[in-house]
C-alpha cells in the first residue's frame, strides 16, 4: 500500500517541520474539546449524582433518557445548535455561529449525556449505607456530597475522559456550527476530513496521528491522575 | 431567673433522647410505631427484636438519619425542628458495615472532626488517642481498604468514640464479624462505655449482647415496642407470647460472684447463695445469672423428696399458676426472694397440690445455672 506508506512518511515530514498552520489547529482542538470537557463535567456531574442520589418521581425516565443521550448523533446535536444559533435563529443576536464558542457549546452537548449517566452509575455504585454514615459523621448536605464524589473519583476519571474523547472525535456538529474556516474553527477532525476530499491523503494521515497522540496523551494524564494510591 | 428545666423520666433519671408518637410507614405500610421511649442520660438501653422489627429504622430516626412520617424526636425534652446537622454533630452512629472511605486509617478517623472543623492538631490527638485505645495504631498510615473486617469495625468504632459523642447509637455493631472477634470486640466495647459514661443505644438481636451491654432492654417486633425496662424483668415478665417466643423464657436474675473454687462460682442473688459451673475465665463481679424454667424441680416444702444431687435449692412460695403453651407443661411463677419462673408437667403440679400460696422447694443444678457478665 504506497498510498499509506507515503501518507505516513510525509505525515512525520509534517510533523518534524512543525507546520505553524497545523499547530494553531491542534491548539484549537485542544481548547475547544477541553473547554467543551470542562463544561460538560460541570454540569453533567451535578446532574448525574442528584439523578443518583435524588428520589422523585420520573427519575427512572430521566436516567434513561440520560443513557439514551450517550448515543446522541453528533450530526443531529450539530443541527440543532445550528438552528438555534442561525442568524435569524432564536440566539443568532449572540452572532456565535462560525465561531470556536458554537463549536464548544455542540460538543458540550454531546459529551454531557456520557459524564452524566457515568456519573450516576458511579454514584450509584457505592456502598448503601455510605450516605448515611457520612451523614452520620456529621457532614453537611454538600460535604457529604463531596465525600461522596470523592470515594466514586476513580469512575469519575474514566466520566471525564469519555466526556473527552467524545468531544474530540467528533467531526459533524464541529463542521455544522464551526464552519471549519482556516485560522479561526478548523479543528483537527474538520481538517482530517476536509484534506481526505482534497486527496491529500498524507496530511489526512498526519493529522489522524496528531489527533491520536493527543487523545493518548490527555487519557494517559488522567489515568495516572486516576491511579495514585490514596494520600 | 428560672433555670432551665430538664426533662425527667417516671423514675427522676435525666432523659437525653426521647422519641413521642413516632411513625414511619414506607410504601403506606408502617414499619415503626413508637408512641414513646426515652433514652436516660448516661444509659445503654438495648434495643432487642428480631430482623425487620424496624430496629434499624428506629436507630436512623434516632440519628436524625431519617425523618419519621409523624411524630418527634426530642432532645433534653426539647422537640427537633429545623436543621438536624447540629445535633447529629453531637451523636456518633456505627453500623453492622464498618463503611470506611477509601482514605486512611488515620483520615477516617479525623474525618468526622474535620467535618465540625476542629483545629488539625486536635484531629491528630484524638485520632491517635482512640486509634491506640483500640489497639490499631499501628494501622494509622494504612488504606483503610486494606483493613480485615475486624480491625475495620474496629476502626469505625473509634471514628465514631473520637467525636465524644453525647449519644452513641449503635447499629448491629458486631454482626458481620466471626464469633470470637465478636466477643473480642464486645468487651472492648463495654469496658469503653463504663469508662466514658456515654449515653448509648444498642440495637440486636443477639439477647445475649443486650444482656451484657444494656442497662434497660426494649423489645422491638414487627416495628412495635413491646416492652421496655431492666433485663431481669423483661426476661422474667415478657410483655406476651409472642416476646416470650423471641426472647426464649428464662429466668435472668441480677448476681454477683463471691468466690470461685474447682470450677465451681458462687453467686449471691438476692437473700440466696447460688452455686454455677464455670471455667476459671468466666465472668467475675457483676452477673447475669440464668436458668431455664424447664431445669428447675419443685418438691414440697421439708419432704425429703430432693433430689440429692442439685446443688441450688431455694424455699419460695407459688404466686401463679397458668399453663404453658402446647404440651402437657405449667408455668409456676414463684417467689424465692425474687422472682422465679418454672415449667413442670400437669402431673407433677397435681401430685404436689401446688396453688398459688403453697410452700415449695425449687432446686436446679450448678450446671444448669450459666453466668454473663453484667
């Protein structure tokens, strides 16, 4: 396969030369699948520990919505956040479509199902009675929640880089609300698929190796975040 | 200038802890209906009943873990409203699982104090000074995930004693743990509650452990109290069948041992001198002293009819006759003194003539008389 065997050894041609255009696109994915990571933890680890730790009625139907949610289609998300974010849509005054921000918003979308379902299965994972001794202990509401958090951190971890690797690898919301304009929302992936249309198989390729390398070296980070032995 | 007034029991004792007309129904059912129990300062009260009595819920309820569908849960006589938080800082609760988080030893133990935001130094006192009190300070650096399940539940016990709890309430502490670290663990316990004092409420179903630890006994089934007072007369006086049932009728009498010589003990219980069969580590000092209505003979009073090899024979007078369950048995309630319970056949109460009122001698073996501590 020469194709492939050209498109690697250009892609570390590539690489060595330190293109200054495939930085500044490797530097925008990182701050927007970060920012996007960032978000969706926020938001999807407090919902997923009162979807575990809450009881009302309709939580069954909102956990599995959740987990309906980890599979949403980037694509529809993209749709979606485009329409809001349309000129003439309901938020076009923001003026944010075409921009990293919409692009940060899409992918947060789609990565919070994922923080929030492992988030509750996490939660829900621990010991019965450990809500209750903690509270026992003499905790507050939120110290006992973060007591909690704290014992379920190792699932956690592992929320947050799925979160991530959701966020990054995703190709159709970012192309939808982002526009994958050179210099100002082109992302990895945008670029991966734009450069295959071109035919530019080797740039293709060097961009997947970037875009795998850097996946590997955020999930290693986490990993040894996740594995230190308790203090 | 009026002082504030404390809340006393009928009996004058202090009252730290009361629960009035309390009600938990779970899916509409009740599970708990307690129209009132006090917890008197400085008390182990034991909570005895079988599994799914409502024990656990009643100890949850007390812990203000729980919030009971009716009824309240009062404190020095003052009815809890608001936000428990600050009175539960002043309670400690130890469950059947030793729940340790995932930190160590030493954390643990300092996690409930840094909770009420003491100052670091006085964690690490505390926690060394409890963890050495139960004879695990040599794991203070270790995960606790690390721990056997005894040294766990001993750990808990000391995160739970390091907090200087006013109350200490007390889930099936030792139920998950083999027969002999029970034990081990159960001395422990009682040697700490005589020497702190703390107010506690044990809750289990083992009679025996209410029996050592508690100084008043309730008796919980199907989520109702059924009775509530000093072991020797619950056990002597079951409230109905049915705690009869559960507790096992048996006479439990309040002793105390006088001497001790070629494995047999001699215990003094009430005006009389008891003799019992014991190892040389039995109990000492303050006992339980039992003997089972089925192992006591009566035989009429100076008749000779002894028989000669029971060591225990005690003159008392019938007060009550009623039969016993199924079979051909009849429960005497005698009075030696103190009360006494025996079961003899409906031939045997014929042939003695007993009616309330008849003079009796009632002798029972040194073997059949087993001493707890108390």
């Amino acid at each position: 396969m020469d194709l492939l065997w050209d498109g690697v050894r250009g892609a570390f041609r590539l690489l060595i030369e330190l293109d200054p255009e495939v930085w500044q696109v490797v530097a925008l994915t990182l701050v927007v699948s970060g920012l996007a990571t960032l978000v969706s933890t926020a938001i999807g680890v407090a919902i997923g520990s009162f979807l575990a730790l809450a009881r009302f009625p309709g939580r069954r139907l909102a956990l599995a919505l959740v987990n309906t949610g980890m599979g949403l289609p980037p694509v529809a998300v993209g749709l979606l956040v485009a329409v809001l974010l349309w000129r003439s849509g309901p938020l076009g005054a923001l003026g944010l479509i075409y921009t990293p921000a919409a692009m940060v918003i899409a992918q947060a979308i789609i990565a919070l199902p994922i923080v929030t379902g492992f988030t509750a299965a996490a939660v829900q994972a621990l010991p019965a009675g450990l809500r209750l001794q903690v509270l026992a202990l003499g905790a507050s509401r939120w110290q006992a929640l973060w007591l909690l958090l704290r014992e379920a951190r190792l699932s956690l971890l592992a929320a947050v880089m799925a979160g991530f690797g959701a966020a990054i690898s995703e190709v159709g919301a970012s192309l939808m609300v982002g526009g994958n304009i050179e210099g100002r929302t082109r992302v990895l992936t945008t670029a991966i698929v734009l450069e295959t249309g071109r035919g530019n198989f080797d740039l293709a390729i060097a961009l997947s190796l970037l875009l795998l390398t850097l996946v590997f070296a955020v999930n290693l980070l986490l990993t040894l975040v996740q594995q230190r032995r308790p203090s | 200038m009026a002082g504030q007034q404390r809340p006393h029991d009928d009996a004058g004792v202090p009252v730290k802890l009361a629960l009035r007309d309390v009600l938990v129904l779970r899916g509409g059912r009740p599970v708990l209906s307690v129209p009132a129990l006090d917890v008197r300062r400085g008390e182990v009260l034991a909570v005895l009943g079988p599994n799914g009595a409502g024990k656990s819920t009643l100890l949850r309820v007390m812990a203000l873990l729980e919030r009971p569908t009716r009824g309240q849960v009062l404190w020095e006589g003052r009815p809890l409203e608001g936000d428990p938080l600050p009175y539960r800082r002043r309670m400690a609760v130890v469950f059947q699982e030793p729940l340790l988080l995932d930190m160590t030893v030493e954390a643990n133990v300092r996690l409930g104090l840094a909770l009420r935001g003491l100052p670091r130094r006085e964690q690490r006192r505390r926690a060394a000074r409890w963890l050495e009190r139960l004879g695990v300070a040599h794991l203070a650096r270790r995960p606790a995930r690390q721990l056997s399940g005894g040294e766990a539940q001993r750990v808990s016990l000391a995160r739970a004693l390091a907090l200087d709890p006013e109350v200490l309430l007390l889930d099936e502490p030792f139920a998950s743990l083999d027969a002999p670290m029970q034990q081990e663990l159960l001395e422990e316990l009682e040697r700490l509650l005589r020497e702190t004092g703390a107010t506690a409420v044990l809750v289990t179903h083992d009679r025996a452990h209410a029996l050592r630890l508690g100084q008043r006994v309730a008796v919980l089934m199907d989520g109702r109290l059924r009775q509530v007072g000093p072991p020797e007369s619950v056990f002597a006086q079951p409230a109905d069948a049915e705690v009869a049932r559960f507790l096992g009728v048996e006479n439990v009498l309040p002793g105390q041992v006088v001497s001790r010589q070629e494995g047999l003990v001699q215990v003094r219980v009430g005006p009389h001198l008891l003799w019992a069969v014991a190892d040389e580590d039995g109990p000492s000092g303050r006992v339980w002293a039992c003997v089972r209505p089925e192992h006591i003979v009566l035989a009429p009073l100076g008749s000779g009819e002894e028989p000669g090899s029971a060591r225990n024979r005690l003159p008392g007078v019938v007060v009550r006759l009623a039969a016993a369950g199924p079979g051909q048995q009849v429960r005497v309630d005698l009075d030696c003194g103190f009360p006494l319970v025996a079961y003899v056949t409906v031939a045997s109460a014929e042939h003695l003539g007993l009616a309330p009122g008849t003079g009796v001698v009632a002798s029972f073996k040194a073997h059949a008389l087993h001493l707890l501590p108390r």
